[in-house]
C-alpha cells in the first residue's frame, strides 16, 4: 500500500472555498491530484467553478445544490475564503476595518 492511498479521494467530492489564488488554489490542486474524486472550487471567477459569497447563507445553499447537482454530496469542505485584508500598519485600519473581520470569521 502505498503511503498516499489513504489521502486519495476514492470518489469523494471536496469543496475548497477561497480557491482562487495562494494557499486555497494550491489545496485545490494538491486534492485534484489525489485522484479519483471530484474537486470544487470557490472562486471569484466563472468557468468550471462556483462563485458565492460565503457570509450569505442563501448563496451557500445555491452553491451547495449546485455542486451536489453536477458532482455528488460534498464529503470533504476546506474552508480559505477570507475578505481582503489590505497590508498596512495595525494603527492604521479604522473599526470598519474590524467589523469586516468579525462580522466574516465568527
């Protein structure tokens, strides 16, 4: 048995939301490379991939319907998907700033 066999998907639909780019694009990958199972991705793009937003339930129980329509029950969620998150000074973002943050994490 090769030591990979236990991370093949087998069949197993995976969702990674945030796959766009960086660290969500490359789980997408790795898990279309495991073979056998079926990967979707959330995106802001249109093609072979789902756009929703992932802080309005409506849209994730349309995605959710939409990938179970075309791939199957969803096994496997990788939950990336972030806001923007501009690179500057701690100082330097306003509450809005922060709102954002908690109102999209918790």
């Amino acid at each position: 048995m090769d030591a990979f066999d236990r991370f093949r998907l087998k069949g197993r639909t995976a969702l990674v939301t945030g796959a766009r780019r960086e660290i969500g694009r490359a789980i997408a990958l790795v898990l279309a490379s495991a073979g056998d199972g079926k990967v979707s991705l959330v995106a802001g793009v249109t093609a072979d991939l789902y756009r929703a937003d992932v802080t309005d339930s409506a849209e994730i129980d349309g995605m959710f319907m939409g990938i179970e329509r075309m791939l199957g029950e969803v096994d496997i969620v990788v939950v990336n998907a972030t806001p923007e998150q501009p690179q500057r000074p701690i100082e330097d973002y306003d509450w809005a700033f922060y709102q954002q943050m908690l109102d999209f994490f918790v």
